[in-house]
C-alpha cells in the first residue's frame, strides 16, 4: 500500500508528515532525557504522557486515513509508549519502567483517535490547500 493511500488529500503532505515526526521524536527526547534536565511542569506526570499521546494521535488522525491506515497508526504509537518504558528501564539511570505510563498512553492515544469519530477530523484538510 503506497503512502498516499495511507494519507488524506493534503497539499502540504510532506511538511506535515515531516511536523508529526518530529513531534514524536519530541514526545521520545522528553521521555528519556532526565527529569532534571527539563523544565517544571505543573502537571502530574501520568497527565503528560496522556496529553503527549493524545497530540500525537489526534494530529495522527488529522494526516491518515480513517479505518485500517489510523488502527496501524493507533498501535503503532502504543508500541512506542511501550518502547519509550523499555528504554527508560534499559538506557537511562533517571527514570523507571512504569505500567502505568504505558496505561496513561493508552488513554491518550484511545481520546486522541476518537476525533476520527468527529466533525474536526478533517480540520487540516479544510485548511491545507494552495
């Protein structure tokens, strides 16, 4: 299955599909640097990774198509939250494996894809033309 079958019609897909990306090398960079390396947040942390998972998968259902392209998606992003724990367990001495992380991206990415089912599912489609 080609890429555009996977995506919306967008006119900017590739600056796009470029942000989403780095928005998740963003999400894995904050996961794994130590805590005392970024900034205070006011927000409990199981409350972050929920919000950093719902952005990336309702910014996810803004680029891909509905049905099988967003459900590939949808794993694809717990797959990473759970890779995100393992390495946190593996490679960093600062912080720990947590279930309950992989849970609060679950969640996040579960709230983040049920914009599909919404009338701003399309919002960038309306906006992204020349």
């Amino acid at each position: 299955m080609s890429t555009r079958a996977w995506l919306k019609p967008l006119y900017r897909r590739r600056l796009w599909l470029g942000m989403w990306w780095l928005a998740i090398a963003t999400v894995v960079a904050a996961c794994l640097l130590p805590g005392s390396d970024l900034p205070e947040v006011p927000v409990d942390d199981k409350v972050s990774h929920a919000l950093a998972f719902f952005a990336l998968a309702a910014s996810a259902v803004q680029l891909f198509r509905r049905g099988w392209p967003l459900l590939v998606v949808a794993l694809a992003l717990l797959g990473l939250g759970i890779a995100i724990e393992l390495a946190q367990y593996l490679f960093t001495t600062t912080r720990a494996m947590e279930a309950a992380d992989v849970l609060a991206d679950a969640i996040g990415i579960a709230a983040g894809m049920a914009t599909s089912w919404t009338p701003l599912r399309d919002v960038l489609v309306r906006l992204d033309h020349p």
